[in-house]
C-alpha cells in the first residue's frame, strides 16, 4: 500500500527540484541579460556625444567605439541615421557602419543563424553596405527558398544599386509585382536610368507595369517622358498602367495625348482618360466629357461626372441632367448633383 505513495512523492519532489532548477536558470538568465543590457546601455551613452563629435572632425581617427560591441554599434548608427538630415553626415555614418560592422556581417551571413542573418541583411540595407555586395549576390545565387530571407537579400541588394537583382527576378516564377515594386523603390537615384534601359530592353510585362506604378507612386516628373512614351504602346495593359501612372502624378506634358483614350474600346482606357481630364480640369474635352456620360459602362459615367463637376461646376450637371438625351447621362447628373449637396451638408 505505501508503494503508490512512495512514487506520488518521489515525482512531487522531482517535479518540486525540476522547477526550481528552472526558477534558478531563468532566474539567472535575466541577471545576466539585464546586466549585458546595462553594459550595451552605459557603452551607448558614453559613445553617442564622442561618436558626434567625431563625424565633425578629422575623418582619420578612430571610432569611438570599444571592440566587438557590435548591437551597440547598430543601434549608434542607427540612431544618427534617423537623426542626421544631413547627406554627407549621413554618408559618414554609412562609411563608419561599414569599416566597423562589415567583417561581423561577412561572418553573420556565412555562419549565422537565419534570424542573425535576416536582422544583418536589415542593417546592411539601411547602411548600404556596398562592400558586401559581392557577398550577398553570391548569397542570392545560392538561397533555393522564397522565404523572408531571400525578399531582404533582395531588398538589400537593391539599396546597394545592385541590377542583377531584376535578372533573378525574371528568372523566378514566383515574382510579384509587390517584389519589383520593392526594388524599384530602393534604387539610388542615379541607377534609376539604367533599370529604365534595362527593362524596356529586356524586361517581362510584369517588370514594365511595376515599374509605371512605381513612377506614379513616386510621382516624380523627371519620369514623365517614360510614362508617356508607354501610352503608344501596343500592350493595353501598359497603356492603363501609364494611364493611372499619369493620373497619380497630376500632369501631362501635352492634353492631347488623351484623345484616342476616350474612344477607347477598353473602358478601363477611358475611365482613367476622363479621370485624368477631371483632376487636371482639361475644360477642352467638355463636348467629349459631356458624350461619355451616356457610357454604357457605370463607372466610366461616375468618373466622367465627377470631371464635369471639377472642370464646370453644378451648374454643368444641372444642365445635363435635364438636357442630356441620354438617360443614363441624365440620371448619373442627377445623383452627382445630390451626393455633392450630402458632402457639402457633411463638411
């Protein structure tokens, strides 16, 4: 009989030791990490004044910095990066960054785990270590896995200018327009050009349409030339994609390059054609506007209204809405002229 209660407390007691031994550990574990975190703190404090007196003096000197602390050295970076505005500051930073965490990042990727590896490639990107491209490229080439490791290589690589990261792209059937996107965004202003060359030479559908939406995203005119030139193009899935680019960007460089637009057999064509009229209030394109409210499509009415109304006001669509011969026409004037008193109500 006392058999069963002999082995109920010998687990109590080993269950009893087990958990202490696990208070002692974790216990101990946090002593030693909050003791690290001081140390990493007291190290940050002292360096960040001696660190910005540095980036205003002889370029020659040391970083003030002791060896080896290297999560020290990243949040240091960091930091001055988000707080300096200043370009060449900046690029004193990234060059610091570099000759201090270049050989650790080198060792990371070679031998690291995969969240040491993953956090590295965030770094490498916001320092644009460029020295280590040769390294991550070789990287790219051997990563089988689409996995968050293989976008920041990626992501990485195109911070740094690197353009072999458009030819994996082309080469992976898993690309998305989110991942050229991605590239395109991170590209140094001056390599810009040479992926414009690159993928109106050889690129897929794919990378011409992400590389529109991202003109239109970045709503920068220098681009405009490329975004128009893709209006006369034979694909109407690059025609839409400029369309919207143009739309997003708030300008055209000549109004008539619209015109074959409006009588556009795609009506994708004409409803951003009639949107781009309305937000850049294109008053020469009335007749047209005041033709298209009759569309057969809904959505190419709604816009088409929305551009009478920002081009010649409620008194427009109050005269179509009782003259239009389309009642289609006349019913959409109707309902903008209401929806514009509930918003005016509203503000």
């Amino acid at each position: 009989m006392n058999n069963p209660l002999v082995i109920f407390l010998s687990l109590f007691v080993t269950l009893a030791i087990f958990q202490l031994l696990l208070l002692l550990y974790l216990a101990n574990k946090k002593i030693k990490t909050n003791k690290k975190l001081a140390h990493e703190q007291a190290i940050y404090a002292e360096a960040m004044p001696a660190y910005i007196q540095y980036l205003n003096s002889d370029p020659n000197e040391s970083i003030p910095l002791p060896p080896d602390e290297y999560h020290v050295a990243e949040q240091l970076f960091s930091d001055c990066m988000a707080i300096i505005k200043d370009e060449k500051l900046q690029n004193n930073v990234r060059e610091s960054a570099s000759s201090y965490l270049s050989s650790h990042y080198a060792k990371v990727m070679k031998t690291g785990d995969w969240s040491s590896r993953v956090n590295a490639l965030y770094y490498m990107e916001d320092f644009r270590m460029t020295s280590l491209q040769p390294l991550l490229s070789n990287r790219l080439k051997e990563v089988h896995t689409n996995d968050e490791e293989t976008q920041q290589l990626i992501r990485t690589l195109a911070a740094m200018g690197d353009l072999s990261v458009l030819t994996y792209l082309e080469n992976e059937p898993e690309s998305t327009e989110s991942m050229y996107l991605s590239v395109f965004s991170r590209l140094p202003e001056d390599v810009v050009p040479k992926a414009i060359d690159y993928v109106n030479k050889d690129g897929s559908l794919k990378a011409k349409t992400s590389l529109l939406m991202y003109f239109g995203l970045a709503k920068n005119l220098a681009y405009l030339p490329f975004v128009e030139e893709k209006l006369h193009d034979e694909n109407s899935s690059l025609q839409i994609q400029a369309l919207k680019a143009i739309f997003r960007m708030n300008y055209i460089s000549d109004a008539n390059l619209l015109t074959p637009f409006f009588k556009s057999d795609n009506w994708i064509e004409r409803m951003f054609a009639v949107k781009i009229a309305g937000v850049l209030s294109l008053s020469q394109f009335e007749h047209i506007l005041v033709e298209l409210l009759g569309d057969p499509i809904w959505w190419v009415r709604y816009y088409t209204a929305d551009a009478l109304l920002l081009t010649f006001g409620e008194n427009k669509l109050k005269e179509i809405s009782k003259s239009h011969p389309d009642h289609f026409a006349r019913d959409m004037a109707s309902q903008w002229l209401t929806l514009g008193r509930q918003v005016t109500q509203n503000e």
